[in-house]
C-alpha cells in the first residue's frame, strides 16, 4: 500500500477512535447551573437597562429549553453615549441547538467584519481576575423602513460600526472560544460526571465617531473611537461582573 495511503487510513482511524469517544462518556447526573446569574440588573452604576426581547427568527433556531435575558443601557447623564447592549443566552439540556458561535449569526444579520481578536480583560472580574473575551470589530449597511438604502450628505451609503465581545461562563471554568466549551464539556461529563448549563454573553455597542466621519453624528456632542469605546464598554463590563457573577469562577 502506498505510504501516503496507508498514513491516511491510519489518521482517519484514529479520529473515528476518537470522536466515537463522545458517545461513549456517561450521561451527566445533573445539569450544573452557569456561574453567571440568570438576570441582568436593572441599573449599573449611572446606566439604566431596559428589557429587550429576542425575536422570533433567534427563537425559532434555538432549542425550546434556551433561556434569555437581554437590556440596552443607556447612560443617564451623558444622552450622547451609545448604548450599551448585554445579551445572555442559557443553554437548555441539548447544549448544541442552544448556543453557537455568534459569527455565524452576525454574517447572517449583514454584518461584515473588521478584525477579529482573542483579548483578556485585566482586572474585571469581582476577584481581580481577568475575563478571556472574543472581540469582534464589524460594519453593517443601514436601510430604511422601505429598506432603501440609507444615505449621507455626499450621497454614499451609511453604516454602523460596531465593538462587540463575547464569552462563555461555565459552572466552574468561563472560556472565550467555541472549541474550549466543548473540550470543557467532554472533561466535566468524564471526570465529574456531570453535564453543565452555559451562558454565552455578549458586550456590545456601536462607534459614535463612524457616524460622525460620515456627516450624520454632531461632532459637538461626544465622539468616542473605536478603542475609546472599548475603554468605555470594559469600564462598564467591570461594573457589572460583580452583579451577575459568583466569585468562585475560573478562567481558562
């Protein structure tokens, strides 16, 4: 047989081995709860959350067991400030119709995507730990209620730009990438023999200085950047871990 036949039989064996392994793992004998509280607070510091349901088409992809929560943020003495959104998403039993990698649902929506970075973000945990986060920096077209393109004083199309982090908070471990949560899942069920409910978290909000650069923002109010609204938002992620998350959390 050809070496390099024989190289591919060998490989593909071990990767049925090992993916017939999942199968094998015992049924968890309780769901675990997430470490991150199941509401988000109505007010963080100098913001006011108000409830944002999550529409039927998100529904209709998810398994019937997902929990949600979700508020947009508004700051209550700087009206110039984006608000700010915080989605939660909590997985039922049938953890793969639950939660996903949310760039997939982001390219869906329209968006397009700037730059896309593993981050660690010091300090913002209640015990000074740091939270491993997915930032995402992407740009969307804006369409009218007639979905006609919106357009700016030069003529040009506009569209928003926006800074958004994600993560996802285990029963004992809080992982930023997709492959991590399911690595944590399979050594739970076969070291612990327990299954665990996730939160997949999202961070969000738009740049104001894009909208100012296309004529539509003005400039006299505030302008933030996009690392100054990265500033703002982190600053903000501080305040409310304390609220939402149990101390006893570790990162990975």
């Amino acid at each position: 047989m050809d070496p390099v036949v024989k190289r591919i039989y060998i490989l593909s064996a071990i990767l049925a081995a090992g993916f017939s392994l999942v199968f094998a793992l015992p049924d968890g004998e309780s769901l675990k709860s997430s470490r991150l509280h199941r509401y988000l607070p109505e007010r963080v510091t100098d913001w006011t959350g108000e409830k944002v349901q999550p529409g039927e088409k998100e529904l209709d992809l998810l398994a019937k067991d997902t929990e949600f929560e979700r508020r947009s943020y508004v700051h209550d003495y700087d009206q110039s400030l984006m608000p700010l959104e915080v989605s939660l998403v909590f997985s039922g039993k049938d953890l793969n119709n639950s939660i996903h990698r949310p760039e997939r649902c982001l390219v869906s929506q329209g968006w397009a995507f700037e730059e896309e970075k593993y981050l660690l973000l010091k300090g913002v945990l209640p015990d000074g730990g740091d939270l491993p986060v997915k930032k995402i920096l992407c740009h969307r077209l804006l369409f009218d209620e007639e979905n006609q393109p919106m357009l700016g004083p030069d003529g040009k199309q506009i569209y928003m730009q926006r800074v958004q982090y994600y993560t996802f908070f285990g029963h004992e471990k809080i992982v930023s990438g997709h492959y991590e949560r399911t690595f944590e899942d399979i050594r739970a069920r076969l070291l612990a023999g327990y299954d665990q409910r996730w939160a997949y978290a999202t961070f969000a909000t738009n740049v104001s200085k894009t909208f100012v650069d296309q004529g539509v923002w003005p400039s006299s109010r505030r302008v933030l950047s996009v690392e100054q609204t990265e500033r703002l938002l982190q600053d903000f992620i501080k305040e409310l871990m304390p609220m939402v998350l149990d101390k006893t959390a570790e990162t990975h």
